[in-house]
C-alpha cells in the first residue's frame, strides 16, 4: 500500500493528474488530452484551481456516455509556471509518454510561453487550443498553424475601452504597459482605436525589469503630461509595482482613473505588498476606485439554467466546482477552461463519426505524430459553419471567415458581450456592459462617481491683469508726457545760457531714451491678450528688449559723453595741454560717440534674434487640481546668456559714467557739471535694474512679475529724467545769472558761509577757530573762481576768442594769506584799451551748442 502511494505521489509530482478515479472505472479506450497549465502560484501569472475545472469537465465528458460513447478523455496536466523551458521540457515528455499519444494539446498559460509551444507543435501534427493565451500574436496562422483560440482576445476588448473613453467625453489618454508581446501589440491596437475616436494618445511607455525600460522614468514622464486617464497593460505582479511606484509620484485616485485587465488573481490583488515596498494603504489611495474590462462572464450568457452540452446547468457546474474547491469562485478563464475540454470532446465526437463512415478509425486509435491526416480532420471540423455547442460562455464557434476572422462572439476572442467592471476596496461591480455585435455601450450603475472626472485639468488662458496692464500703461503714458513736456521745454528754453551750457540736442537724446523705455513697457504687456499669440506677438517680444535696453542707450549714452566732455575741458585747463582738435568736442562729436554705443546694441540684438530667436511658450500654472492656467509668453533658448551679455555692457557704461562724475565732481558751474545727478541716477539705475533682473528670472507668476518689472522701468526712466532736467528747470525758472549757484537761488558762498555764523559771542576761543575757518573758505571760493574763470579763459584760447568780460584769471595769482593772516591777491598791470575783444558768457555757451 505505502509502495503504490509513493508511485502515485511520484507520478502526481510530475504529472498532476486529478479526479481519475472516474475514469480508472471506466473500459472504454482512452483518448489522451495534454494539458499545460499555470496552476500554482508563480512570479508571473497563474489561474487557481484551473486543474480542478479541467478535470471536473473530462468526468463530466465521460460520464455523459452520448456525447463519446467509444473512448473516454484522460487529462495528462503539467503546471508550467509561466516558464518556457519548463513547459517545453513538459511538452515534450507528454509526446513520449509510453501509455498513450496524446491528440490534442490544451494550453499553455502565458502567451509568452504558447507562442513558441504552438510553432513547434505542429511539427507533431498535434492539434492545440488554448483558453487562457490571449495575445493578438497567436492568431497568425503561418506562424501557429494548428492553434485555436478559445478566449477573447486583448485586441477584442479594446472596443469596449474606447466606448468608455467615449461615455465620459474622455479625449486624451496615456498608455502603460509591459514590454511583453502580448502587450506590446495590444497598446498599439489600443492606440489606433482612441486615435480613430478622436481621442489623443499623449504617451505610451513601456516598462521591464530591464533598465531601458525604466519604470520609475516612464511613470516621471507620464506625470509630466497632466494626463488622468491610465489604461495599465501588464501582468499582475507588475501592475503592483507600477502602483507601489505611482503611490510615490502622487498618483491619487482622487485625481487619476486607471483602467487595468479584468483577468487578475482577485479583487484584492494589489493588497498582497510582499513583494513591493509600499503599504496597502497607500496602494489603495492610488487605485481607488479603478476600471477593469475583460469578456463577460458566463451569467451575461444567460447558460445559468440551461443545459449545455455535458447535461448539466450552469449552476449545477458552478455549485459542484465550490464543492470540489472549497467555496472558490467561478471566474471567465475557469469557464473558458471548462468550455475548451467540451469544445475538445465535440471536435472528437465528429471526428469519430466521420472516421468510422470511412471505416479509418485507426487514425485515431493508432495516432502517430507523423501523419497529418487526422490534424487535418480535426482542423477542418472546427472551421465548419456547424461546428457549434452550447457551453458554459454561451454557443461557441470556431469557425473561420474568409478573412481569417472568427465567425461570432467566442472565437477569435471577439465576445458577444464585454464587462466593464468598477473595483473599489474589496468588491467589484458590473458597471457597464458593451455588446460587440451591437456595439453599444449600457452603463448599469446608478451612482457614478467619475461623471465629473476629468481626463486633465482644464486648461484656461491665463493673461496679465486688465487693472494691472491698464495701470501700468497708463504710468507708461503719463512718463511718456512728462518726457514730451521736458522735450517742449528744452526746445523752448534752449537759448537760455544755463540750456545752452547743457547741450540741448544732446538733452534731446536723453529724452528720446527714456521715451523709449517707457514704450517697451507697452511691448511687454502683449502677450495675446489683445492679438492672437502669432507673428505680431513675436516682433512684440523683439520689441521691448530693443526698446528697454536701446533706450538706455539713448538716454545715458548723452549723460556719459557729455560728462567725458566736461572731464576733458577741466584736465585742459588745468594741465595748460591743448587739445588736439577742438572739434572733438562738439556735439556733433559726441552724437557720433553715442552712435557707437547704439551700433554695439545693433549688433548684440542682431546677434541675438539670429542665432536664437523668440519664440512661443506656454507655461502651465496649476491653481486647483482640477484646473490649470496656460500662460503663453516669448522665450529663446539663450536667453540668460544674452542678458547677461547685455547687463554686462550696460555695466560698463555705468562704471565708466560713475568714474567721470567722480571727477568732475569738483566744477562748481552747475548748468555745465550734471556729476551729482549722474550718480544718483547710476545709483538708481544700478539697484532697479538688477531688481528687474531677479523678478523677470525668479517670480514665477505672470502678473507680478509684469507689474514689478514694468514698475520698475517707468521709475527708472521718470527718475532719470527728473534728476537730469528738473535742476535745469529750477535754475531757469529762477532767472539765475549765477551759474554758480544752486537751485534754492543761493550762490555757494553764501550757502558755505551761512553754515558758519558765529551764534556765540562769549567764547572768544571759539571765534578765532571760526575766524581761521572763514579765511580757509573764502580761499577755497577764491580757488574756485579762480578755477572756473581759468576754465572760461582755457576755452575761449582753445577757440580762438578773447576771455570772457568780467573774467580775471590771466591778471590774477592765487589767493594767500600773508603774515597779518589778512587774504590778499596780487593782479599784474594791465594796459587799457580803446578796443572791446572780450567774449560775454552768453557767447560762450553758443559755442558749446
């Protein structure tokens, strides 16, 4: 006894034959059936109990003694485990069992372990049908000539997929899946029909093991599109890694829809974690509530009550597999199972008949591998428009069309009807069903929870702030008339001494720049607010650097030279040097100096539009998860390195403008020195400018950005403006004939000795230090007239002109103060003259001009 219980244990472990106490009773002959299952648990897929239905449907075969009344089936079962080697290494020792050929091959589990079985199998004339491969592959009939599919395909189910992007009004999805051939050319099928609907495939990626097939990168790329619709094709164990990882990237149920394949394990599948590093409960926060779509089961078929091909009812073949089981459930694949054992034992039925009107039933009694005949039977019986019976999905078919296509539902995988199912925690429900035949689309929950669900968030344009482009604008307008009224103002002005001494054209300039700084504001707020985002907008985006930083030009490049020119007339007169021509130092010179400052603009813009030229972005801003604003703006590839070149060379303009008014810090005429406003203006322009740089990189919203910067450009120009002209205009509004004086109408002799009145009598000590400091500034002022009038006399020598009236630089040495601490000066003879050749002020500021 214990010896036979080792051999069965010994024959079972190799070849797990279950339920053959029926047929060891039975006297009929055997006809040997092959069978290639993923039984047991395993790293790829498996079908639970998948040897208990097949066995179940051979006893129920056998015992109906009508259906095959000559032979009785016996099941030879392998579990494969998904693994090729391991299912060809089965294959090939059922082929050379010693009790019996087998004539018929049922399996196996994977498509990527039946492809390459059924290639070879038909080099032993061995008839295969599978019910559980349902690669779209494995319908090539040059390829697998004498393999039938009984399962619905991958390919058959996408109908049903698209018919639910359709319900909700879906119009854009993604698309991940592993990179196995099964679902390889099931993401491509899928793809055409979303495309043929209307509905965008953003991104399909394919996931592995394998590095290049990155799981963590596609899922990162996934998330950049915004899509929310996710159809996953893959295996389960792979489906649990993909939602482990998408659980670390924020792939919320709340925000995203995945549709996976209804044929997993169970309900619960993706709460076995032990082989990710994710707790369930973020693994449910991502799912949620999740579509699954796969053929319907037997009770869309309606065979519940009705008596198939065995006699039996569905509820009676469902009631005594949870006897045999346990309790387990009855899924699609053990129903397709059940119904392959049938769809095998009526192909034999009329085999058998056929062969016994031809008196060749040694075909199949003495079945050799070598001899195609009875394949062929087999082969042309199930291609027969009648080849029909009634099993547990319904009246199956496996009849061919002209077009290599199955005639109706259950053949090439194309079912008669689809399940779409909603999971959610632990149950699941029908949510809709679609019908092939009718293609329609019935939705059959009550409650739907995704009738609000978003394929992305909507997108809305997002522009400037009217109230802030019109408040802005209107600075810009308001600095744009002030810069017209101080243009009026110098023209009307300009034969003034204190204009003619500023150089009137060149203030003009000056002008004309911050005129133009203030346009560019009025460039920077179109960004297709009021014009479509096209060829306008781009020249638009060219403009407001041009005119922002060529207006600097425009409006410092004057400042500078005019200040070089000062520089220049006080090194002269002090160091007796005479110029080399004293037409350098006209305006006309100086324009032509600002010129080249504007040319090396030209040729950095030139550059810059060429090489990289502006162009269209959109920008993404999310405000709620189910909304997003597209910002549309300019940008070019360099854009940083060409800022950088352009602060740059206004930098240097800058140090070289501060470093002329430090020097000429010292010249007391005021309508000619402008050093004093120069620097503050540098210094403002120096602080706002970087400010615009740091808010036009770093403020990442639109608005703000555009306010502070556009702000900040009108203040620096009215600034500018301001420093440079309103002094000017103070000095002639009070009619001053001092051009030493200040704008308060004081001269600075005054202004100095007013700072040192003596307020104290008492202290006697006091007032010879304040006395001695009084004589220490009048022989600074005298110093200075003595420097200013011998700057007047230095430029009328250099023109060729007679000093100026009132002049006594040449007759005068400097001042001293002699031993009685008295201020004395000492003015050479000088012989009189009937003849006038002296020069007036006013003269001399016409030559400035």
């Amino acid at each position: 006894m214990i010896i036979a219980l080792l051999v069965v244990a010994l024959v079972s472990h190799e070849f797990p034959c279950l339920g053959v106490t029926a047929t060891e009773k039975d006297a009929r002959p055997p006809l040997y059936i092959g069978g290639l299952f993923p039984i047991a648990e395993n790293d790829r897929w498996f079908v639970p109990h998948v040897d208990v239905i097949c066995q179940m449907a051979i006893d129920h075969v056998n015992a109906q003694s009508t259906l095959l009344p000559d032979f009785r089936l016996v099941l030879r079962m392998n579990d494969t485990r998904c693994q090729l080697g391991r299912a060809i290494r089965q294959m090939v020792e059922q082929l050379n069992d010693r009790d019996g050929k087998i004539v018929a091959l049922l399996g196996a589990g994977c498509s990527s372990v039946t492809k390459p079985l059924a290639s070879a199998s038909h080099f032993w004339n061995l008839l295969q049908m599978t019910f559980l491969s349902s690669s779209p592959t494995l319908t090539n009939k040059e390829s697998h000539p004498n393999l039938f599919q009984l399962i619905a395909t991958e390919n058959s189910l996408n109908p049903a997929r698209v018919a639910l992007m359709k319900h909700y009004g879906w119009t854009k999805a993604i698309v991940i899946y592993e990179a196995e051939e099964i679902f390889a050319y099931n993401a491509k099928h899928l793809m055409r029909g979303l495309q043929d609907a209307s509905i965008d495939v953003v991104a399909m990626e394919a996931i592995s093991e394998d590095p290049l097939f990155s799981m963590e990168d596609a899922l990162d790329r996934l998330k950049e599109t915004k899509v929310r619709i996710i159809f996953g094709l893959f295996y389960e164990k792979m489906a649990r890694k993909v939602i482990c990882q998408a659980s670390k990237r924020s792939f919320w149920s709340s925000k995203y829809t995945w549709i996976l394949p209804g044929w997993y394990s169970s309900v619960t599948w993706y709460k076995d974690v032990k082989d990710v590093d994710c707790s369930v409960a973020n693994m449910t926060k991502t799912l949620g509530g999740y579509f699954t779509v796969d053929g319907a089961g037997a009770d869309q078929y309606g065979m519940q009550t009705v008596p198939i091909l065995t006699g039996r009812t569905g509820n009676e073949v469902e009631e005594e597999f949870r006897r045999r089981t346990g309790g387990a459930k009855m899924t699609n694949y053990l129903s397709y199972g059940y119904d392959s054992v049938l769809a095998t034992a009526w192909m034999l039925r009329l085999a058998v008949m056929k062969l016994k009107s031809q008196n060749r039933l040694d075909l199949l009694t003495g079945f050799s591998y070598k001899d195609p005949k009875l394949v062929h039977l087999f082969k042309s019986i199930l291609n027969e428009p009648s080849f029909e019976f009634a099993g547990l999905m319904g009246t199956t078919t496996l009849h061919l069309n002209s077009s290599g296509k199955r005639r109706n539902s259950q053949t090439i995988g194309r079912p008669q009807v689809i399940e779409v199912r909603y999971n959610n925690g632990s149950y699941s429900s029908l949510y809709a069903i679609y019908s092939n035949r009718d293609e329609t689309f019935e939705v059959m929950m009550m409650k739907d929870e995704f009738e609000k669900r978003l394929d992305s968030p909507m997108l809305e344009p997002m522009y400037y702030s009217m109230t802030l482009f019109a408040v802005m604008t209107s600075l810009a307008g308001v600095g744009i008339m002030f810069a017209l009224f101080l243009l009026w103002f110098n023209i009307s002005y300009r034969k003034t001494e204190i204009i003619k001494l500023s150089s009137p054209r060149l203030n003009n300039l000056i002008i004309l720049g911050g005129i133009m700084e203030c346009l560019s504001v009025v460039f920077l707020g179109f960004n297709g607010q009021f014009f479509p985002f096209s060829s306008f907008s781009i020249i638009s985006c060219h403009m407001h650097p041009v005119l922002l930083y060529g207006g600097f030009t425009v409006s410092f490049g004057p400042m500078l030279v005019k200040t070089w020119r000062v520089s220049k007339i006080i090194k002269w007169s002090v160091t007796k040097a005479r110029p080399v021509s004293v037409g350098s130092l006209s305006d006309l010179s100086l324009f032509a100096i600002v010129a080249v400052f504007l040319l090396v603009d030209a040729i950095i813009f030139t550059v810059w539009f060429v090489l990289n030229p502006a162009r269209e972005s959109i920008d993404t801003i999310s405000v709620t998860p189910d909304v997003e604003f597209q910002w549309h703006h300019c940008v070019c590839d360099s854009r940083h390195t060409w800022l950088y070149v352009t602060y740059g060379y206004k930098t240097l303009l800058l140090v070289f403008g501060g470093y002329l008014a430090f020097e000429v810090r010292k010249v007391k005429i005021a309508a000619l020195n402008d050093s004093r406003w120069i620097g503050i203006s540098i210094y403002n322009v120096a602080v706002i400018f970087v400010a615009i740089f740091i808010f036009s990189t770093s403020i990442t919203n639109p608005s703000i950005s555009y306010g502070l910067v556009a702000g900040s450009i009108i203040l620096v120009s009215i600034t500018t403006l301001c420093l440079v002209f309103l002094p000017k205009m103070c000095m002639v509004l009070n009619k001053s004939t001092n051009l030493i004086r200040d704008c308060s109408g004081r001269s600075n002799t005054e202004s100095d000795i007013s700072d040192h009145v003596i307020t104290r009598q008492s202290d006697l000590n006091s007032l010879e230090r304040k006395n001695r400091s009084f004589r220490e500034i009048i022989i600074m002022l005298l110093e200075e007239r003595f420097l200013c009038d011998s700057t007047i006399e230095r430029i009328a020598e250099i023109i060729g002109l007679p000093p100026p009236t009132g002049s006594r630089a040449s007759s005068m040495k400097k001042p001293e103060i002699n031993d009685e601490n008295t201020v004395t000066t000492k003015t050479a003879s000088s012989e009189g003259s009937d003849k006038d050749d002296s020069i007036s002020i006013s003269q001399l500021s016409g030559i400035l001009v």
